[in-house]
C-alpha cells in the first residue's frame, strides 16, 4: 500500500519537475507541501543545504512548524552528521540519541537522506514524525530517488539556494 503511494507520489514530483518551469525555491516548497500532505506521519519535511566554507547546514524550504534551527552546524543533531557520514540516518527513536538537535517536543523519530551533485553531498531531506518507528528502508530509498530527481532537475543550480 505504502509502496503504491511512493511510487505515485514519485512520478508525481518527476512530471511536476519537468512540466513546470518553477524556481529551485519552488520546487522544493512544493514537494515539501506534497510530501507532508501525502503521509501521515510526515509531520515535518525540509531541505537543508551545505555552505562548505563555513561548515554548516541552511534550511531553504519546509513544511510543518517553523524551526529556530535554521543553521546547523556540520556534526551537529542528525542532520550535521549526515552532512559528514554522506549517508543516510534512520532514527526510530530520538530520545535515544546522544547527538539530536529537538525542534518541537513532539517529534519522536526522524530521517535524514542526503542530496548528492555529481557524488558530492551537497545538502540533505530532513523527515519528523510525531510517531515512533515509523520509517523503514522503504522510506530511504523514497527520498533517495526524489533527491536523485532534484538534482537531475536542477543540477548546479542547487549551489546558488
Ligand atoms: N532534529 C534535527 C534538527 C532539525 S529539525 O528536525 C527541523 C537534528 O537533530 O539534526
């Protein structure tokens, strides 16, 4: 069933890509909204992108409630240490990490896929859910296939958000 919506939902964000001449902003605000709406427990989707020269991660697009965390820094919470490990980050539980940056008292689980250009991990989605364990591999190679789509989409361009 879930497998059904993935596939959906993918082909959805493939034609919404390349039929609309949207901004990279745009792009990513929409499959934000799109992904959120589409999956219960997606409570918060969001892309953040690395600045190499000063280490750190800037969110430039969500869904879901507003964060301070817009600015992580490389090691830091789940996302700093994707921007790291180049790999993504599962987390069923997040009382049970060490390194977690909360954004809301409510999140207890989280995943984290990186967005690679040319090899290069350039930045990361970001999923919350206000469930726990609800994520499985089913989910990573999800949102490694919308990221291969971004980044096919909008190639060097992403370097400019
Ligand atoms: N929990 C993340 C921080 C970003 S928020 O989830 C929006 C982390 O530990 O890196």
């Amino acid at each position: 069933m879930k497998n059904q919506s993935f596939n959906s939902i993918l082909q959805d964000i493939s034609t919404h890509l390349s039929q609309t001449k949207n901004s990279v902003q745009e792009g990513l605000q929409w499959i934000c909204d799109t992904l959120k709406i589409s999956f219960s427990a997606y409570q918060w989707v969001g892309f953040y992108f690395a600045e190499p020269s000063s280490q750190t991660l800037h969110l430039k697009a969500y869904a879901g409630a507003p964060t301070d965390h817009t600015t992580i820094p490389f090691g830091k919470g789940i996302c700093g240490q994707v921007a790291l490990s180049n790999v993504p980050f599962l987390v069923p539980d997040v009382t049970l990490q060490d390194n977690y940056i909360a954004c809301s008292v409510d999140v207890r689980s989280e995943i984290v896929v990186p967005l690679f250009l040319n090899g290069k991990n350039i930045g990361q989605i970001d999923i919350d859910s206000h469930y726990s364990d609800p994520f499985s591999n089913e989910d990573t190679e999800f949102l490694e296939a919308i990221c291969k789509l971004i980044a096919d989409t909008y190639g060097n361009t992403l370097l400019e958000i």
